[in-house]
C-alpha cells in the first residue's frame, strides 16, 4: 500500500482534516446521537437508579445508532456526502448490528479482566513479578490481537452487508498485516477515555449501579472537547482506515482474479 510507512500518520491527518471540513455537518450527527442514544438511557438509569434498567435502551437504541454513525462517516470519507438518515440504516440489520457489536464488545470486555486475572489466580505474585508478566502477556497479548482483526465488524455489517460471521471474517481480512497500523488509534482512543471519562460515573456494586454527575467546569469541558472534537476526530480516522483497507484488499482481490485469468 501506498505509504506504508507513515499508513496510521496519514490516516490521522487526513482524519483530522476532515473533521475541520465538515465539522458544521458532523457537530448535529453527534448531538443527534447524544440525544436519541445517550440521553434516555442516563434518564433511564437515573429514575430507577439502577443501570440495568437502561441495558435495554443502550443494546436496541443505542447499538444500532452507534453502527449507523459508522456508516455516516464512512460515506463522509468515501462520497464526501453527508446523509443523516444514515445515523437510522443500522435498525435495517438490526439483528445482525445488535450481536456483532454484543459479541465485539464481550471480546474486549474480557481481554480487560484477563488483565486482572492473573493476579486474582496468583496474589502471591503482586507487583512485576516475572511470573505475573509472563501470565498477563499471555492473557492480554492475543486480546489485542483479536480485538485489532474484529475491529471492522461493525462497520462491514452495515456497509457491506455481510451478516454476523462474514462481518467478523471481512475485518480480520482487511485488518491482516495492519494491525500495528491500528494500534496507536486503540491507544489514543484508550488513552482518551482514562483522560477525559466523561461527566457520568457508576456508584455501588455490578448488580446495583447508580449513577453519579460530575459537573465540574473543567470536567464539563473535557466532556465537550472529547465528545465534539477528539471522538469524532478518531471516528473520522477510522472510517478513513476502513476506506482505505477495503480499496487496499478489493485492489489485491483484482489482481489476484487477473493473474488467475491470465495463467488459465
């Protein structure tokens, strides 16, 4: 691929290019999905003051919001055309959106507590022990492996309407040989959300979640910046990998059709 080298710079800038040149028509997306997606569900959440009431409103509403918005800025990146009504055409795969981003969203889940479970398994061996490294890397290593090749899933379960098992086969066959590309995306992205975690917290166990706001101004302006600025700067990024690693494979597939065509 044509600048191989600098892959994840350039697709970083242009990212961020993007996002100047149509941050007027990507700002009403992003507000559109605070308030169909994230608000009822926080409200859901507080009235009954428990989040599993809200579960049902985050998986049925909010799942097939999220992979509708990946599909706006994947057309934004490829057509440069805006069309909200794209935020709505996940619902048109709503059974196949709602499992692959269930299931992608299980496999990071999990690679975040076989963090934790070596030492849980082990507490003798706390701190850096050599023992304890070698058990995490283990662990967390094919988990960032995983989570790098299925990355896409929710963005060809739509685009290319390619169902639940062929959404996961299609990204880990565009992402092959570019997983280090993605990776500092994923750590800008994690990075993010430990910096800036947002104005909402959860108090109390797992089975009796409260919510707890934290207006803060300068937590107030962190929640802005990320959610209007820095998250959809990452989402432009990523549309524009995804763009780019399908024409990179359809151009292989080509070639490779050719080179069969002209060796019969």
């Amino acid at each position: 691929m044509k600048n191989d080298g600098i892959l994840t710079f350039v697709w970083m800038k242009d990212g961020w290019n993007s996002l100047l040149d149509n941050l007027h028509n990507i700002l009403p997306a992003m507000l559109a999905f605070q308030v169909l997606a994230v608000a009822p569900s926080l409200l859901i959440w507080k009235h009954f003051d428990s989040r599993w009431y809200a579960l049902p409103w985050e998986v049925f509403v909010g799942v097939p919001l999220a992979v509708g918005m990946n599909l706006f800025f994947i057309n934004l990146v490829r057509r440069g055309r805006v069309d909200y009504g794209d935020l709505f055409r996940g619902f048109t795969v709503f059974p196949q959106a709602v499992i692959v981003s269930l299931a992608y969203g299980f496999m990071v889940t999990a690679g975040v507590i076989m963090i934790a479970l070596p030492g849980k398994l082990f507490p003798q061996t706390t701190g850096f022990s050599l023992l304890y490294v070698l058990l995490a890397a283990m662990l967390i290593i094919p988990g960032i492996v995983w989570a790098l090749a299925y990355i896409f899933a929710q963005y060809s379960v739509l685009d290319r309407r390619s169902g639940i098992k062929g959404s996961f086969t299609y990204s880990s066959r565009i992402t092959y040989g570019f997983k280090e590309k993605l990776l500092p995306i994923g750590v800008l992205w994690l990075m993010l959300e430990i910096l800036a975690p947002g104005i909402v917290t959860a108090d109390g166990s797992v089975f009796q979640m409260r919510l707890i706001l934290d207006l803060k101004p300068w937590v107030i302006t962190a929640f802005i910046l990320k959610t209007f600025i820095f998250l959809p700067w990452l989402d432009m990024v990523m549309a524009q990998a995804y763009v780019s690693l399908v024409k990179h494979n359809d151009r292989q597939e080509r070639d490779a059709k050719t080179a069969i065509e002209n060796a019969a």
